[in-house]
C-alpha cells in the first residue's frame, strides 16, 4: 500500500501547472498506484498528483463505485448546463463553498501503456474530472469562486487550524455534504 500524504492549500506545488508524462515506465507505475492507493479512501473523489507533491499531469478518482486514473487529461467536452453544488477539497480540508461547474463533462488522455482514455461523466462524476484537472493547469476550486464567497474562504483557510501546520478536521463521510464528498 503507497498511500500519500496530501499537500495543503498554501503549497506552491498546487498552484504550479503540471508535466505531461512522456515517460511511460516503472515510475509512471509507482505514480498511478500511489494515485490509485490515495484515493481509495472513504470521502475521496479524487486525487490529483500536485496533491501528493508531484507537478506530473495525472489524477485518480473514486466516484460511485469507479476507480480509475487518467494520464495527461485535458478537458475535452463540458456541457452548457450547470450544477452549483457545494464542493471541499482535500487539500482545503472542512471548507466547502458552492461552486459552479459543467453538468457534464468529457476527459481524454491516456492509460500508463500510453493507450487512449476517454472519461465522460456526469453529477459527480463530472464535478470531479473537472476539480482534478484544475490541480494539474495550478488551480484549486477556490479560485472559481465568486468575489465574495473567496475573500470568505480565504479568511475561514486562515483561520483553519490546519493551515499553519497543525492536524486537519476529522473528515467521516457522515461529515461530508452529500453533494460532493471529498473532491481532491
């Protein structure tokens, strides 16, 4: 088991744009099952590689019984309707604020034999392929939100135990809003 630890809000690894994988070896192997191993948890919906400390472009998920990871993802297809759930982060760990995003949503990239990936997803699903693939272009989900709603999410960040290295919430799946668990 290869569990990470994940980076916090306020590391510079999440908000510097990824690598492509171009290497396809025994150490993009390592990345994917440490990806795969961190994000089978309960109230993980994804897990971005910046949030295990690597600026290589590739995430996991775990959304509605699916497990799985892509490599070198890029945003293919998002759809005009909306969705404005709330939405945490566990790299921003006990905050959620609503955040709009695209209904669905279609990812492609590649597989670790360098084979093409398409993802499509809706709800959830949809929700975290695009989450995830902000943290590889150096966002986070605060900085899609409106004026108002990050000046208070940066002000509850700095006042969040967690922020100036203490522990971090407890986060129980019971905790999590129901919408949207914990989205990497």
């Amino acid at each position: 088991m290869s569990k990470r630890p994940i980076v916090r809000f306020g590391d510079p690894v999440l908000t510097t744009r990824t690598t492509p994988i171009t290497r396809f070896d025994a150490h993009t192997d390592r990345l994917v099952r440490d990806l795969l191993d961190t994000v089978d948890a309960p109230g993980h919906a994804g897990v971005a590689a910046t949030q295990i400390g690597v600026g290589l472009r590739a995430f996991s998920y775990n959304v509605d019984g699916r497990i799985g990871y892509v490599i070198n993802p890029e945003i293919a297809e998002l759809s005009e309707e909306k969705q404005d759930d709330e939405e945490g982060c566990l790299s921003v760990p006990g905050l959620w604020y609503p955040t709009e995003r695209a209904m669905h949503a279609v990812v492609t990239g590649v597989d670790r034999r360098n084979e093409p990936v398409t993802l499509r997803g809706s709800g959830l699903m949809a929700r975290a392929l695009q989450h995830e693939t902000d943290h590889l272009d150096g966002m986070v989900y605060l900085d899609r939100l409106d004026r108002e709603t990050r000046r208070r999410a940066l002000r509850d960040v700095r006042e969040s135990p967690w922020f100036l290295g203490s522990e971090p919430p407890a986060q129980t799946p019971s905790r999590l809003p129901s919408a949207f668990g914990g989205l990497s």
